[in-house]
C-alpha cells in the first residue's frame, strides 16, 4: 500500500502544465518553424540550391561564417580572462563589475548597433584613432565582428564562471605540493575543466553571431558581395517578397544553428561528467 | 621547496599563495587587461549614448523623446511588454512545473525545444510568423477570413515578442524548483489543501526571486527585441513602431541626437535591469 502511495505523484496540475506548455510552443514556436520546412521543400531541390549558392548568398554566408567565428574566438579568450579574474581575486568593485558584464544581453540590439557604429565611424570617439592607420572599422567585417564581440561577450564567462567555482582546491593545492609549477597547475589540471565550458560558451556565442542582426546591420553598411550578413539577405529577400528565397536562406542558417545546439548539449554533458570524475 | 614550506602556503582560503610575489603580479595584470577590455567594450559604449544624446542640449533630448511618434512608440513598447511578459510568466510557470515535479517521456526533448528560440536568428523568428500568419501564409485566408490582421500589425509584433522571449521564465525556474523538490507541496497536498491554495502559499513564495530574475530579463528582451520585430511590424509610424523601430528610422534619416535620445531611455531601462538583477543575486546569496 505505501509503495503504491509512494508511486503515484500526488502534485496536480500534470495535465494543466502539459496543456499550456505544449499549446503555447506549439503555437508561437513549434508550427510556425515547420513552416520554413515546408515552404522549401515546395521550393525543390535545384532550385533551392541554386538560391543558397548564388554568389551573393554565399558571400553572405561566409561574412556570416568568418566574422562570428572571429568575435566567438576572441571572446573565448577574454571572457576565461574575465571569469578567471571574477572568481580567483578580490579587487573593490567586484561585484558591480559582475553585474556590469551582462551589459549585452539587457541593452537593446539596436542601441548596441548605432553606438557601435557612431563610436568606430571614421569620427567616432575610437574610429580616429584607428582612421590615422588607415583602418577602416564601421562598415567593414572588422566593424561587424566588433558588434558580434560586443553581443557574445557574456556567453564564456556565464558558461566558465559556476565550474570555476565549483572546482576544488584540493585538487591544485594537491598538484602544487607535489612540486608542480604554476604554468602546469594551470595547464593540466585546470584548463583541461575549463575548457569544456569555454567551447559551450563559444559555440553559444558563435551561434548567436551567425543569427544577430539588429546590432550588425547599422556597423556593417549592407554591400553586396562586401559586408552583407546572411540575416539581412534574407531581410532583403522579404522586402521584395521573394518568400521562398528567403526560406532556402533561412533552412540553411537553421540546420547550422541545430547543430551548434547539439554540440553545446554534448559538451555540457561532457563538462558535467568531468565534474562527477574529479568528486 | 620544502614540503613543509608548501604547505604552509596552500592553506590560506585564498587559493594558491604559494610563491607569493609572482602570482600577484599576474593578478594585477590580469585584472588591468580585464578593466582595459571592459572599458573599452561596454563603458564607453555606455557613456556614448547619453553624451551623444545630450549633445544637442536637454531642449533636444526632451523634445525628441516627447514628439508624437516617439511617445506612440513608448506606447506600443510598454503595450508589448505588458502582454508578452505575463504571457511568458504562465507558460514559464507551467513549463517548469511540467518539468520538474513530474516523470514522463520525452523530458529532455522538452527541454532543448523550449531553448530553441535562443538558437534560432530572430529575423527567421520573424520570417517563419509571417510565413504562418501572413496574408499569404497558411493561416492567411482564414485569418482575413474572420477579419484579423496579424502580420504587419500589433498582434504580429507580440507574438515575435513571445516567439524570441519564450526561454527566459522557464529557464530561471526549472533549477529553483529542481532544487526544491516537491516534498512541500506533496505535505501541502495531503494536509488537505487544493491545488490553487498550494501554488500561491508553497510554490509561489518559494520561486519567487528565480521568478523576478525571470521577468526582468524577458522584459529587457521584449522591449529590445529588433530583429523579429523589425520583419512583422511593416514599420507604420505612430502604428507599429515599436521604441527599437524608431531609433532605426531616426538614425536612417540622420537625427542623430534624436536617435540617442530614445536610445538612451532603453539604455537606462537596460541598467535599471542590470541592478535589479545583481540584487537578486546578492540577496540570494545572502539567504
């Protein structure tokens, strides 16, 4: 009797949850993104490929491409720097710096996008530094990967920052009285639980690169087969109602997306079994 | 080194002192680089926007934040968000609720659908409503059938505002309630209570700040979303433009301190949710 009591979960509420969770995605999310599935597979194959491989979509894809790779890079660096900095040392200010560092996430794309623009213009506060080289930052891909770095600056610090602080000490104090130098503490026995989290926070931030749009396109001036991202293609494509172009650009992106997704699930998996190991 | 010598050392809480002298000096210049970083990137980003937008003088700065489409703008923002954040509320707290304190099958898939949007470009978000809900979408005929304008009107703007803030509630809740368990509200249960009475004097007071941090941050997102905005609205002046909307449209024709102006109110909104945030996370700690 009081197994079977054990058994049965007594909460209600099972089917009201069930109902509303799966009526609102189905609605807002799910159905809607069936859409471009089918829309494109109307579209037929030759012509499909022939809209994603045109030479300007393409270019698109590969500024795209380049420039979230780039911003994702460096902010795999700065944000371990950053988290690094945040957990290990104390320095007065700490804490408003932590919550400062989220900045990106609560700042509207499209403020992000005219500041940067204005800011790294050729008379921008920063841009003339850069303008006696002779470097050109608004309206290049190094203006675009500037907004993506800007944008995906939370994601590896936010990913690096729990484990950082989760991890023993033991562990370090271990390997140091066992005579190992600072450079090999931190080469074998921290990065390699570091650097789980560092590629989730990289494929996240590289994954909301490859999509961003509303901070991108005031910094990158939109020239074809220059700085078009592949976004704003498939915003243009829809401004002249070109609904099945549009569609083959946005399967393509999609498909890349879900993979990032898939790889940021396996390596937090991956990180999570790291933890278990070392307890 | 002697072993004695280590050990010494190790033991402060304060991580690895051993070798003292060395490690502060990577210290400071970590921390340097780090300030550096964060000046440069989000300081003066920050600083920029109410210098730029107080540059043509506070006559200016008020007379482009009080003009008629600005505040039609404001307007629609605030209708937008009132909407979508309750919205998103309820399906947070059925989705956490679903997740955690029941076993079924197809859990983790869930999971990952509920995270979507986050992956997903929000002009696709944008792209794939109007596909559905366009005039020449699937729910199109009977949409204009019935008489109801979705895509390129307000309803069109808070579903992509639902579309791309669907994560942020549930996301918040799911660890607060995994870590509470449902033995509180299985005691609630047999002790006779129904199950409204439960969630608004167990559940609720329990996920109360997970449930805050939540809302701020959806909030934020709504009322800065662009990108799927931007493709469902057909950008009507003094209609279906929505704060972010109008900041483009100023910047486009080169209003510059007008631009800044309204930009500079959802920067402070932005700020106002930072310190919201850190707060919760400072008391929560605390607790």
């Amino acid at each position: 009797m009081k197994k079977k009591y054990k058994k049965k979960n007594v909460l209600p509420g099972f089917g009201l949850s069930l109902g509303i969770t799966m009526l609102y995605m189905s609605l807002i999310v799910l159905i809607p993104l069936s859409m471009v599935f089918i829309e494109s597979s109307q579209l037929g194959w030759h012509d499909f490929i022939k809209i994603v491989t045109s030479d300007r979509v393409f270019h698109a894809y590969k500024i795209s491409f380049a420039t979230a790779f780039v911003a994702a890079l460096v902010n795999a660096v700065f944000g371990l720097l950053i988290a690094w900095v945040l957990v290990r040392y104390r320095f007065p200010g700490k804490r408003i710096i932590d919550g400062f560092i989220d900045l990106p996430f609560a700042l509207p794309t499209a403020v992000a996008g005219i500041t940067l623009t204005t800011l790294y213009g050729k008379d921008g506060w920063l841009g003339q530094f850069f303008s006696l080289f002779h470097i050109k930052i608004a309206f290049t891909p190094i203006g675009i990967t500037i907004a993506l770095m800007f944008i995906g600056l939370p994601f590896v610090v936010r990913m690096v920052q729990p484990v950082l602080e989760n991890m023993e000490k033991e562990v370090e104090e271990a390997a140091a009285s066992l005579g190992a130098s600072k450079q090999q503490i931190f080469l074998k026995v921290i990065f390699p639980e570091l650097l789980p989290p560092v590629l989730a926070g990289f494929s996240l931030a590289f994954a909301r690169g490859l999509g961003e749009y509303g901070s991108v396109v005031f910094i990158a001036g939109n020239m074809p087969m220059k700085t078009e991202i592949a976004p704003f293609m498939i915003m243009s494509k829809l401004e002249q109602f070109d609904y099945a172009g549009a569609t083959a650009i946005a399967v393509v992106m999609l498909v890349i997306s879900f993979v990032c997704l898939i790889v940021i699930n396996l390596l937090q998996k991956w990180s999570r079994k790291h933890e278990f190991q070392s307890e | 080194m002697t072993t004695d010598l280590v050990r010494q050392e190790v033991k402060p809480t304060d991580g690895i002192k051993h070798a003292k002298k060395e490690v502060n000096w990577t210290k400071y210049i970590l921390i340097s680089l780090m300030f550096l970083y964060l000046v440069v990137f989000l300081l003066i980003p920050l600083v920029f926007i109410f210098v730029k937008a107080f540059e043509k003088g506070a006559e200016v700065y008020f007379a482009a934040i009080t003009e008629p489409d600005a505040l039609s703008a404001i307007k629609l923002t605030i209708l937008v968000a009132i909407i979508s954040v309750p919205l998103n509320v309820v399906f947070g707290i059925a989705a956490a609720w679903l997740i955690t304190k029941f076993q079924f099958k197809g859990k983790q898939i869930l999971l990952s659908l509920i995270e979507l949007p986050f992956a997903v470009s929000p002009v696709i978000a944008g792209l794939v409503l109007v596909l559905f809900f366009g005039p020449r979408g699937v729910l199109g005929p009977f949409l204009n059938e019935i008489g109801l304008k979705i895509i390129f009107s307000v309803p069109g703007i808070i579903i992509a505002t639902m579309f791309v803030t669907l994560p942020f509630v549930a996301r918040e809740l799911i660890p607060v309630m995994q870590a509470q368990g449902k033995t509180e509200e299985e005691a609630a249960i047999s002790l006779g209570a129904n199950g409204w009475q439960m969630f608004l004097r167990v559940t609720l007071p329990s996920i109360k700040w997970g449930l805050l941090y939540g809302m701020i941050l959806c909030n934020a997102r709504a009322i800065g979303e662009f990108g799927a905005v931007s493709v469902v609205s057909g950008h009507i002046r003094g209609e279906t433009n929505t704060m972010p909307l109008h900041v483009e449209i100023l910047y486009n024709e080169y209003q510059f301190s007008a631009a800044f102006a309204v930009a500079s109110l959802m920067s402070l909104l932005a700020l106002v949710t930072l310190l919201i945030k850190t707060w919760i996370e400072w008391r929560t700690e605390k607790h």
